[in-house]
C-alpha cells in the first residue's frame, strides 16, 4: 500500500541528500552548497558545491519513470566511452546508488529551441549563434559515428549483423517495450510490418549513433555538452541523421538540408536519402 505520510516522504528525500552530500565529501572532496530536484520527467537534481574554494556544479541523472529500453547506467558508460574518444560531453564523477543516479558536471549554456515537450506548447527559435553551433553538432555527430563500435562493448548498444539487424536492432526493442504495454494497434503494426518489409538491404555498416540526435547544450556558437545519451546504440549512421526530421518543425532544428551537406562534408559520406527517409518512417 502506498504510504502518503508527510514526514516519511520529506525523510525520504532527507535521506537522499544526506547521501549524496556523503558521495561528494568522499568522491570530491566537495562541500554542498545546494541539492535542487529539476522540473523534468525523470529525476534530475542540480547540486552546487565547492572544492577548494571553487564554487562548482553536477547534475545527477536518474532513471525513467517508466519501462526502459536500457539501463542507467548504459548512459553513464557511452558517455565515459564518447568523452575517451574526444567528444564533447559532460565529465562523468561515478555513480551513487541511493538515489540512483550517475553524476556528471553541469553543462553550461542552454538548448535554444527548448526541450521537446515544451517546444510543443510554445514557438522554438533558433539564434544564429544556436545555428553557428548547430553546424558544429554535426562536426562531432561525424566523430561519433567513426569511433569503432568495440569501444561501446562495455555498454547495452549491441552488436547487430547484417541489414535487417542493424536497421531494425532498435525498434524490434520499441516494439517489444509497446507489447509489454498493450500499446501496439492496428496502425503501428501496419508500419512495423511496413518497415521489416523495406530494410534497406545495402546498408550492412553497424555504427555509433546517438539514438535520439540533435540534443547539444551551446554557450554562444559553441558546444558545452551533447546530452541525453540513453538510447545511444549500434545501427544506422542515418537513423541519426532522420532524427532531425522527427523533431522538427516541434524543436526549431533550422535548415536541415543544409545540416545534412554539412555532416556529409565532415563525415566524407555521401547521402543516401531514400534511407534516411525509411529511418524517418
């Protein structure tokens, strides 16, 4: 039964701050300054402290509220691979288990057009500084695609083989997560028969991608951090590039043609549109 007492949950909560302030006097030898629960839709905390005499920033990353395709700590892990690869992304400190969460430096600056769920709500802009940084994200997106798949073998991305398995590696997990919910109708087992009936039989390169592309935080035009890393796996390299699609016009992506040219510039890899647009579907 659930219990709705006051002071059991404010313990609860009290709890938790008392051992995350333990973590960061034994980990980094920092003193807490404040312990913020964000406004998202999972747990996300802000905590400010100092390390002699620096005045610093983390953000603890928790788990989904809901069923997940991949663990915690899978994000934690293709984090710590991406940064030993050179890619901008926050600095992983290690894990604490109560609350669960990974901690990793705040990232400064924001996301221009705003997170999905509010830009839906609200018009997205995009500044030409936002823009200038945006071309920078498909800068490292090349990057991340050429980091050899073995350096993710400590993580859940997979090791997909052939067509069928790299294109479809991914939503065959979705897929499975909809049945355990009883959310597969009519309509979308009409386009996952449509999909396994199309794989795209030329594209057997199993890669890096991101999973859920485009999500940067910028300060002016440059990158302070690629975030939201937790359905990062091995597919598609143009899985990533569709993903821009999908959230535009919701997030202001900006000119997506010409992020596309931009990242076949930088990557040294042609487009193959009519697969980007079967990784739209």
């Amino acid at each position: 039964m659930k219990n709705n007492n006051p002071s059991e949950t404010e313990l609860t909560h009290a709890e938790q701050v008392d051992n995350i302030k333990s973590w960061l006097a034994e980990n980094l030898s920092g003193e807490v300054t404040n312990v913020e629960r964000l406004m998202r839709w999972r747990p996300v905390w802000r905590v400010d402290y100092t390390a002699n005499g620096e005045p610093k920033a983390l953000l603890l990353k928790g788990e989904r509220p809901c069923t997940q395709l991949y663990s915690l700590k899978h994000e934690m892990l293709v984090m710590e691979a991406l940064e030993t690869n050179g890619i901008a992304v926050p600095h992983i400190h290690g894990w604490i288990e109560s609350p669960k969460v990974f901690v990793m430096d705040w990232a400064a600056g924001d996301r221009d057009p705003g997170l999905i769920h509010t830009a839906i709500d609200n018009a997205s802009t995009l500044s030409p500084e936002r823009w200038q940084a945006s071309l920078k994200y498909m800068e490292a997106l090349a990057k991340m695609h050429a980091i050899p798949v073995s350096e993710f073998s400590k993580t859940e991305g997979g090791n997909p083989k052939g067509a069928n398995e790299i294109a479809l590696s991914q939503f065959d997990r979705q897929y499975a997560l909809g049945l355990e919910v009883s959310a597969i109708d009519a309509n979308m087992e009409f386009f996952a028969s449509w999909l396994r009936r199309n794989v795209p039989q030329h594209r057997t390169k199993a890669s890096f991608i991101t999973g859920d592309c485009g999500q940067f935080m910028s300060q002016g035009e440059d990158i302070t951090g690629i975030i939201d890393l937790e359905i990062a796996h091995i597919g598609d390299i143009f899985m990533d590039l569709a993903c821009f699609r999908g959230r535009h016009p919701y997030e202001n992506m900006g000119d997506i043609p010409t992020l596309y040219r931009h990242y076949a510039k930088a990557s040294g890899v042609e487009l193959d549109l009519p697969v980007i647009a079967y990784h739209t579907v």
